[in-house]
C-alpha cells in the first residue's frame, strides 16, 4: 500500500475534482432554497473557481517545503469538513464561504497530486502515470452530472455535497495507509515566498474576477477597466518579486526554455475551446433538440468519456509516438470536433454529433498527456508541487478565459442576428443555431491555430533531457 497508495491517492483526488460538476445539475434547487434570483448563482462556480485557481500554484510550492503528502492529508481533511459546511449551510453567503473553504481545500489536493504521481514512477513511465491520473479526471467530469441528477431524483440538493464525505473518509484512509501523513525524508527548510504567493493571488484572481465580471459590467467602463489595469499592476509586481526572491513561487527563467512557454499557451487555448462546449452544449441539446436533462447530459458525457480513454491510450504512447505529434494530434481532433459539433441544429442526426464529441474528448485527452508530461519533466523533481500546481492553474485560467470570452461573443452574435431578423425573442432557433455556430465554430478554430505553436520547437527533445534535481 505504501509504495502505491500515494499514485492511488493522487488519481482519486483527480476523479474528486471532477465530480464537483454534480453542484451544477443542482443550480435551479439551490436558487429555490436560498429564495436568490437566477443571476446569483454564478457565485457559486466564481467562489469556488477563482479560490482554487489562485492558489494552486502556492500550494504547489508548500507541497514541494513540507511534503506531497502531507499537504494531500490536510486538504483531503477540509475537503471533508467543506462539504458538510456546504450541505448545512443556513443562508447564501454562509453556503458562499464554505464554497471558499472548499475551493481552498481542492487547491491543497490538486497542487499536490501530479507530483504525487510523477514521484512515484521512474522518469520513463511518467507519460504512463500521468496518463492514468488524467483519465481518472475525466472519468470524474463525466460521473459528475449523472450522479447529481440521480441524487436530485431522491434527495435535495445537500445531497451532491454529503454523498462526497463517505468518498473523503475512504479517501483518508487509503492515505493514512499509504504514511503521506508522515514527515518526509527531505524537507526543504527555506522560507516561502510568501510576497510572491500574495501578489500571485491578487492579481490573477482580480483577473479572472474582472474577466466573468466584464459582461456584466461592460468591457469599457470605468469600473473593469480600473480594476484589469489593477490586475495588471499586480501581476507586474510579482513578476519584479520573483525575479529577487531567493526561492520564487515560479521560476520566470522557465519560460525562456524552448517550448514552455507554448506547452501554458496551449494549455490554456484547449481548455478555453473545450470550455465553449461545456457552456453552449446543454442548450442546443436541451432547449434546441429537445433532449431531456438526463438524455442530454448522457449525450455530453460523451466527451469526457472518450477523453479518459484517449488519456489511458496517451500515456502508453506518449514515449512511442512524440510529445509533438500526440500534441498536434489533440489539438487536431479537438478542433476538427468542435467545427462539426458546431454545425448542428435540430435535424442533426444523432450519429454526427457522437462522431463530434467523440473526437472532441479524444483530442482533449491525447493533449493533455504530453502537455503535462512536458511541462512536469521541464521543472526539477525537487518542484514537482510547483510544476502540478502550475499545469492545474493555467487550465483553470484557460476555462475561465473561455467564460468571458465565448459568453461576450455569444452575446454580441445573438444580438447582431435578432436585430438583423428583427426578432425580440431571444432563445428563438433561428437566433440561437446561426450564433452556436460561429461561436463554437470559432472555439474549434482557435484549438487549430494552437498547433501553430508546435511549429520549430523540439518538444520530444526537452522532456528527454528535463531536469532531475533530486535535492
């Protein structure tokens, strides 16, 4: 147990992450318990999201200080302790908090579980193992809603967050079992930059914060441009901190290695389309072709379903194949499935979009692999928490990304397409089908241009010759 539990550990933190999609089946029977209008629940997903996403990477660093998996004990713990707070919470912002609490507890997990598993292998099966844990992740993401249905159908809505604490405390278990609990052999005894995790946190969250904000608020008023312009102060200032910290949050000289700084860019493009289908999907399914929620739901799951086998597949063919031609090769297939997924409407014939979402899940998952196999063999093992934390923070700001942007052009679309048919309806089809496609169809292309990146630079090269500092 103790030689494979924290591998073990690791992937049934991943498959955790993706179950929380479960809360958002939930959303009409939260918005009727706390008596709060439809606009409100957004919250809940930006409480969550934003924590996590701007601590990802300092719990990546106290990981790499104090231990993999002593951080995974203490996050797995409040994970537990958040999910009653959020199942017994009295009012909205109370439920808010521990969705805070939550977001926080996550970060602790995942900014330590890739590093778990990249530690537990040799260099060589680390493509493998990574390949595993992230098809335990999509498996989550595609159990997540089926599940949240299926409680919704016998509990209320508490019911997504206590079914979870039973999974916590096996969880514990299994990592009591494993000793990740106890102290490790080599503890790093430098201090935190802790100036730096601050300025990080600030201004990254203000980003994100600003980009789910700037609908509402209008891209050019005075209060988003005040508050980016902040972000961007911000961000400056970690930027100078790091460059003068003696041990920084992020190694800023990373970025000028070949390849790395396209392996994040790419990161964060794949999951800012993949994000467009999670956000318009379940519309043209449900309201468009007239699925039912769980038939639609089913029908989505598609995606993550296929991604989690392309990710298993991925991890065996990463060292055969190339981390550049299974990256060319997802991205590829992402976008391809995309442009077709973006062509349906109500007469699509079922047959068509399961080929789409198949190919959208299969490219997701062959990417995904050699993306985060590169970026983890980039960095010294000695900062596998900082290499894990830093992957799951630029997804998370790549679907965040994808909010603001695909919400802001699907607006601008439908509004342009209303006016010029003259209709006031809205959600009609002949509105809604032709915006669907230029959005999803422009998410499709943006995937594709990702490849671009690929272009005169030896991936397959740096994760042979990555770093091993084992101090």
């Amino acid at each position: 147990m103790e030689r494979r539990g924290p591998f073990v550990v690791a992937c049934l933190g991943g498959l955790l992450a993706g179950l929380d999609t479960s809360v958002n089946i939930a959303f009409p029977a939260i918005t009727a318990a706390f008596a709060i209008d439809v606009s409100q629940i957004q919250w809940v997903v930006v409480s969550f999201v934003l924590t996590y996403s701007v601590l990802l990477l300092p719990a990546g660093r106290l990981a790499d200080r104090i231990g993999h998996g002593r951080v995974t004990v203490i996050g797995i713990s409040l994970q537990a302790l958040a999910f009653i707070a959020c199942a017994l919470a009295p009012s909205f912002p109370l439920f808010l908090l521990a969705r805070v609490s939550q977001g926080g507890a996550m970060a602790l997990i995942l900014g330590a579980a890739p590093a778990l598993v990249t530690l537990s292998v040799d260099e060589e099966r680390q493509p493998r193992a990574l390949g595993v844990y992230s098809m335990f992740s999509a498996v989550g993401l595609a159990l997540g809603a089926p599940v949240g249905g299926l409680l919704l159908r016998i509990w209320d809505w508490p019911s997504v967050y206590f079914f979870r604490v039973p999974y916590m405390i096996v969880l514990l278990g299994i990592a009591l079992a494993s000793g990740l609990h106890r102290r490790p052999s080599k503890i790093s005894h430098q201090p935190l930059d802790l100036l730096g995790a601050v300025t990080l946190a600030g201004g990254l969250g203000l980003a994100l914060f600003v980009a789910s904000r700037g609908l509402t608020w209008g891209w050019f008023t005075p209060r988003t441009a005040t508050l980016g312009c902040v972000a961007l102060i911000v961000l400056g200032v970690f930027c100078f901190v790091e460059k003068r910290a003696a041990l920084p949050l992020v190694e800023l000289s990373l970025f000028r290695r070949p390849g790395f700084g396209q392996a994040n860019l790419m990161n964060a493009l794949a999951n800012a389309s993949m994000f467009s289908l999670w956000f318009l999907g379940p519309y043209l399914l449900v309201d468009i072709r007239g699925h039912g929620s769980i038939s639609g739901g089913l029908i989505l799951g598609i995606a993550p379903t296929t991604t989690a086998a392309a990710a298993w597949v991925a991890g065996w063919l990463t060292n055969r194949l190339g981390l550049r031609a299974l990256t060319r090769f997802g991205l590829a297939s992402l976008g391809v499935g995309l442009v077709i997924f973006s062509r349906a409407d109500a007469g699509t014939h079922l047959v068509v979009l399961i080929v789409a979402l198949s190919l959208v899940g299969i490219g997701l998952g062959s990417f995904q692999v050699p993306n985060m196999s590169f970026v983890m063999a980039s960095i010294p093992r000695s900062q596998q928490g900082v290499a894990g934390g830093m992957t799951q923070m630029v997804r998370t700001s790549g679907l965040v990304a994808g909010l603001a942007v695909w919400n802001t052009a699907f607006v601008g679309f439908r509004d342009r397409q209303a006016r010029s048919l003259g209709l006031e309806d809205l959600s009609a089809p002949e509105i809604f089908v032709p915006t669907f496609a230029k959005v999803v169809g422009l998410a499709g292309l943006l995937a594709l241009v990702g490849i671009l990146l690929t272009v005169g630079v030896s991936f397959d090269q740096r994760f042979r010759h990555a770093p091993n500092d084992e101090t």
